[in-house]
C-alpha cells in the first residue's frame, strides 16, 4: 500500500467525523494515514466545511502530516483510495424524522433501523451503497469499504446479494458499547474483555463472556440477575429487563431487543414522543446544531465530549481498531457485519451476519459458534428473511416485494397496516426512491 494510507469518508460532513479523526490520530503509530477525503453532496457542503475545519485544526494541534481534503466530487476523492468509509444518510435527518413519525401515527413503532423505518432507510441507503461500489471498481479496486451506515446489517446483505464485490465491513457500535458496559461492571480494562457475539446487526447476543481469555460468563449472569446491577441491562429508555427472563435466556442481550421483548413499552414511548413532537430524530436536530456551533469554533481542535450524547460513544474505537487490524494482519478478534460461511448453524452461509470474527489482512474469518440458543433462533431468523426481501425491494424497487418485507416484520400487526404505513412512507420518500417510480 506504499507508506501513507488513503482514507475516504463519505458522509465527511457528518457529526461523527472528528470521531473518526481522534482516532486516526491516537493510532498513527500503527496506522500512518497521508491523506483523508471528506466527501459530501451539496445539501451537506455547510457542514462539510465545519467538520473539515474541525478536522485540519485537530491534526495540526497533533503535529501529524495528515492532508485533509474537502470535496463534493466522489469520483475524485476514490482514486487509489486503500480505506473507504461510509457514514451517510439519505434525505438527512428529516428522512429520519419521517421514518419515526408515520409507523407512529399508526400505531406502530417508530424506530430508524428496526419495523418501517429500518425498511425505508435501507431502501434508500441501498442504492447508493451499490453505486459507490461501482465507483470504487473502477477506481480503487484494492480498498475496503468500512460501512457504519446503518441498517448495516441489511445493507450488507444487499451488498453480498447483489453484487460480486466483498471487500466490504459492516460495522456498529453496540458491541463495543456491550464490552464496555461488561468491564465497567467487573471493574477492568475494556482491552481484557471479549465477548463471543452472535446474532444481526441489531439483533445480536453475547454468548460467551471472556476475562483475560477465561470465561466468566456463570459470575456476570448471576451479577445481572442482581437488581443492584440492573442498570447494564437497562435498556435504551432506561427500563430494566425482568430478570427471570435474563437468567432463562442466559446470554446478554442488546439495547435494541427492547423493541421485540418489550415492544408494548416501546410503541407507548414511540406514540408518546410522536404527540410531544418530539422523536428521537428531533432530538438529535437540536444536539447536532448544538454540535456543529461547537465545531465552528476557531479555537476547538478536539473532539468536544458533548458528541457522545449524540449516540456515537466508542464509534471511533471500533472504526481505527477494525481498519488497523485489517492494515496490520493483527488476526485479533472483533465483531462485525460479514458473510455467516457456516459460523451460525442456522443462517444461510452466504447470508450476512454480525459475529466475532478474527480480522486479518484478508478481511474477517467469522468464528463458528455453533448455534443461537433455541430462544433466539426464531426471532433473529425472521429477521434474516426480513433484511433479505428488503434488500431485494431496495435493488429492484419492487412494490411487492417491500409489501412482504413490511408484512413479515414482527414489529406490524397486520398487511394492512403495514400496506398504509408503506403507501404513505413511499409517497413521503418519493424523492429518494426512484426506483418505485419508474
């Protein structure tokens, strides 16, 4: 790859980004980055522009020889690329907005990556997904693309699916976020905790726990089943699970289960911020104008600690630690969004998975795990074949076959609620769904 690395992010005018660049710059040593590429599309060069500032202020207070550029033409940025990142979302935060707000007006939940609005965001994100591929086909065949755009799962899946490419990762912070909440409980250094994951993007669980490479998953279990130490598995609205169902499960779940083993709490809160005007869409508006008057400052060259309310703690960790390993053929353990190949007994072998895998110069190797315990099976199945049609609407812009998709995710109650939400989400999302309306 010769002596600097080429790093794209696409999706450069995100509020993650300095994120993403604190972590170039702690990991310099072991990953000399030359250049990084912050492309964006027009409605975005604002921000682009704020976070690119933010970005060379930062660098240059680490007295590193990173070149930064700012760019709305893609095609430019690619060329010999070894990385590309990709962090963006179509129809910006209001798209978002949109995908919280209709399913809820129906009374069903509204959620960015899980029911109606996953659907929609992976119809729109697909597509571009695909076409940024063909671009780095042609103009930087070596590198891989790290994908942080969520539904990760699903756009993986897409991606393995319908186009011959597999240099791609899809990555997510809640693992990382499970590590962590796992060392802070047993009082330890996150670096000697592992986790062996196994389930989607989302739908993921912790089999196995790992201290200093000995399990200690019999001790952690008996803590969690512990009220005092029922905050690890409060979920995201700060409801703690009933711990029977903890202790017959017996493997962690992640934040986002709550809304398929809690989904009568999670539609009362989804309908309730719906009413107040007040989805977590809207919240993030207010925390990202907050963010980018924080990031004009000429005299900021960090990453500002407000940036973790935003939902991206540990983002940077997982994207530097995973595209290190890959640099470095570290051959560590990490978990990500790659193809099952026969890891998790009851998933197709070309389906993408979310696994621990051990990261080599070659991309993931997954780790087999056997099977998912018989009470996540069903679930995390149903799921799968969700994500699998879903990415067929995508590509192919097939009513039908988003009809299905909506039908058969758990979260809708019947095909004619979901066949209400899906004629107004698609008449709401016209503009970024060409395909339906060709």
């Amino acid at each position: 790859m010769g002596k600097g690395v080429k790093i794209v992010t696409i999706g450069g005018g995100s509020s993650y980004t300095p994120e993403l660049v604190e972590g170039f710059i702690k990991r310099y040593d072991e990953f000399p980055v030359s250049e990084l590429w912050l492309v964006d599309v027009e409605t975005g060069s604002e921000k682009l522009e704020i976070v690119g500032n933010l970005a060379k202020r930062m660098v240059k207070k680490a007295g590193l020889p990173i070149d930064i550029y700012l760019t709305l033409d893609r095609k430019k940025a690619l060329k010999d690329a070894d990385f590309v990142t990709t962090q963006f979302r179509v129809g910006l935060l209001d798209a978002r907005a949109k995908d919280e707000r209709i399913p809820a007006k129906h009374g069903v939940i509204g959620q960015e990556t899980n029911g109606p609005g996953g659907l929609f965001k992976g119809l729109r994100t697909i597509p571009v997904i695909l076409e940024i591929i063909k671009d780095m086909e042609e103009l930087c065949p070596d590198a891989w693309l790290i994908n942080f755009t969520n539904p990760a799962g699903m756009v993986t899946e897409a991606v393995f699916r319908h186009t011959n490419f597999r240099k791609i990762v899809g990555l997510c912070n809640v693992p990382i976020g499970m590590e962590m909440g796992v060392a802070k409980l047993l009082g330890v250094e996150h670096s000697r905790i592992r986790i062996d994951f196994a389930g989607l993007n989302h739908m993921v669980y912790g089999l196995d726990v790992y201290l200093d490479g000995v399990s200690v998953k019999g001790k952690l279990m008996e803590m969690l089943a512990n009220p005092e130490h029922s905050s690890f598995v409060k979920n995201i609205d700060g409801q703690g699970w009933e711990m029977a169902f903890i202790r017959g499960l017996n493997a962690l779940t992640c934040p986002y289960h709550m809304y398929y083993y809690k989904t009568d709490e999670m539609l009362k809160k989804s309908i309730e911020s719906y009413e107040k005007g007040e989805t977590r869409a809207e919240v993030v508006m207010k925390l990202e104008k907050e963010l980018f008057e924080l990031y004009k400052d000429p005299d900021l060259a960090i990453k500002p600690p407000q940036l973790e309310e935003r939902g991206g703690a540990y983002y940077s960790d997982a994207a530097v630690r995973l595209i290190t390993s890959i640099y470095n053929d570290k051959r560590d353990i990490q978990p990500v969004n790659t193809m099952n190949n026969g890891a998790i007994a009851s998933i197709p072998s070309d389906a993408a998975v979310e696994v621990s895998c051990v990261i080599t110069k070659e991309g993931p190797i997954p780790l087999a795990v056997g099977d998912l315990p018989v009470a996540a099976r069903g679930l995390v199945q149903q799921i799968k074949s969700f994500e699998i049609i879903s990415s067929e609407a995508a590509v192919t812009g097939d009513y039908d076959k988003a009809m299905l998709a909506m039908t058969i995710n758990p979260l809708l109650p019947s095909d004619v609620v979901a066949k209400r939400i899906l004629d107004e989400m698609l008449e709401a999302h016209r503009a970024y769904l060409p395909r339906f309306f060709e």
